[in-house]
C-alpha cells in the first residue's frame, strides 16, 4: 500500500468483515433517545461515546497525539493517529541517514484497524527507521516530520529514540504502558498523554479518519464514527423502520469488529444542493462490551444553525 499522494475529503465506503457473536438474555428495552455530537464544522475535536449513557465522555481536540502503544502486557504493535491523515516511511540505516522527505513512499494503518495492517508494521524484525508523516490540523496545516526507531518493549513499557527529520542526534524516552486502555496514547515532545476514557467507559468514537481507496491508491480524510478496540462489535439492519427492530432481530445476526464498521457511509454529499444528507433507513446494531445491543440511526448533520459538523442520532438499547 504504497503510494505518495494524499487527499482529504469526504465519501462514502462500506466495509464488513463478520465474527459470532453471543447473545444476552433478554430484557426490557430503554426509551428512544437522542443525542446531538458536536464535532464542529472543521471536525477539529475526537467524542468518546457511551451508549449506556447516551452521552459524549470525553473529547479531545485531533492533533493532542501523535501514536498509540499497544498497551497489554504482550503488546507490541503501534497506530497511527489517523484522524490527521498521518502516514509513515519505513526506512533502515543509521539515524542520520534520512534527512529528507524527498522521494519517500508512505504507507498509512487500515481504517479497519486490524492491528497486523500498520504503517509501522513489525519493527521487532525490520528494525527500521521511521519517516512519520505527522499529518494536518483542523485548519489543513501541514504538521511537519519525525523519524523514529523503536528499541525495546517489555511488559510494562517501549524505548524509542526520536527526532525531527533534519535531527541527526536522537533523543530517547521510555513510554509506559497503561493497561486500563488498549493502547497507550503519545505525543512527541511530551510524552504519555491522557486521551481516551477507560476502554470500558465508551463504546463509539466520532472523530476524522484515514480512509483508503484503491485503483489507484489513495488516502482521505473522512469524518464518521469508529468502534472502540475493546470488544466492541457492529451490523446493521435495512429493511425494517427503526422503530421496529427488536431484541429478536439482532441476536441472530453476525457482528463485524472492524473499526470502521459504521464509518461514514450513513451520510454522502449532494453536490446539487451543496449539503450533507443523511440515510436514516441504516439501523446500526451494536454489541458493546458489557454484551447488551443498542440499535441507533442518524438523522441529522447539522445543528439548529445550519452548521455541518454535528452528527444526530437516534439510540435505543434493545
């Protein structure tokens, strides 16, 4: 996936790759509620979601991270914050060796999020040097480069060394492990950084992503809604109205844990008219950690001012 154009944009895409999955006993169903995101229209902030609560539990502003450490004790593989479009060139030599941007060819983590599709890759046997693409802000900045090799890693934390692409010196710091998260977020510079809630505090997460296209290949900044890593699966239903799907209708059906299982396809863009509209006939089913299914559908994109950038939707726990 190799290729040195990136775009950013919005689009529709669907992607489903489905596991068992097992029901809980049934129950009563909560009322219907709705909850309005606010992203803002430059789509600048990242919202935990909590279905039990219907409500946003933390947020954070995108370029507050840079990568995120896998954080169990065997962990080792390292993501991308792909809400910047970050991209990285895998690379080999001594520190100093690469000093340019020049000529490199990117590779970007799958919006699937399967964690054996990073950019990084395996560093335990390519021990390479990393050019990372740190990717644009809200307002489409360019952020620079860094280069990075991974030392070690053990059961509590990894040693890096890093740099600025020019740097011919590294600087080393040790990041360690938090295990109350799946992965361990870090900025350089700084160092661990608190970003997401405990990984069983929130089920859905609205924020930009990298999305991939391919014949050619091309990556682009989409905005839509991501899955939490921990145990958090997804399907959905069409051919029913939203208010009529029930328990019955979704313990049967396989789940998909692809990050992006809802993504953005619930909304495209009319180029006629110049506005996002959303699809609310797609009733997503979620199975979250706690093993209860809520169904939920969007119905909306803007606020009360016109102004895009503010998902509503629709959510019921069955």
């Amino acid at each position: 996936m190799k290729t040195n154009r990136i775009v950013l944009i919005l689009g529709l895409f669907l992607v489903s790759c489905h596991k068992e999955e097992i029901a809980v006993p049934p129950h009563d169903s909560g009322d219907a509620t709705e909850v309005q995101v606010e992203m803002g229209e430059d789509y600048r902030y990242q919202l935990f979601y909590d279905l039990e609560e219907n409500e946003i539990v933390s947020s954070n502003d995108k370029i507050d991270w840079d990568l995120g450490f896998e954080s169990s004790a065997n962990g080792w593989h390292i993501v991308l914050n792909s809400s910047r479009g970050m991209a990285v060139h895998r690379g080999s030599g001594a520190f100093a060796d690469i000093t340019s941007e020049v000529g490199l060819t990117w590779d970007w983590d799958t919006p699937d999020g399967n964690p054996d599709s990073t950019a990084i890759g395996d560093w335990q046997t390519d021990n390479g040097l990393y050019v990372i693409d740190m990717g644009y802000d809200h307002t489409g900045a360019h952020l620079g480069y860094k280069k990075m090799r991974v030392n070690s890693v053990t059961a509590s934390d990894y040693i890096i060394e890093f740099g600025d692409l020019t740097d011919v010196v590294a600087q080393t710091t040790t990041i360690s492990k938090n295990t109350n998260y799946v992965i361990t977020h870090f900025k350089f510079g700084i160092g661990e950084v608190s970003i997401a809630p405990a990984s069983d505090a929130w089920d859905l997460l609205f924020t930009q992503y990298t999305h991939l296209f391919y014949d050619p290949l091309n990556a682009y900044l989409v905005t839509g809604v991501l899955l939490n890593r921990s145990n958090t699966t997804a399907t959905h239903i069409s051919n029913k109205p939203f208010t009529d799907v029930t328990y019955d209708d979704v313990i049967g059906l396989t789940y998909s844990d692809d990050l992006n299982y809802i993504g953005y396809e619930w909304k495209e863009y009319d180029y006629t008219n110049a506005i996002y509209t959303v699809d609310p006939t797609i009733n997503y089913i979620v199975h979250t950690s706690e093993g209860y299914f809520y169904k939920l559908h969007f119905v909306d994109f803007y606020n009360n001012m016109g102004e895009k950038g503010y998902p509503k939707l629709e959510v019921q726990q069955l």
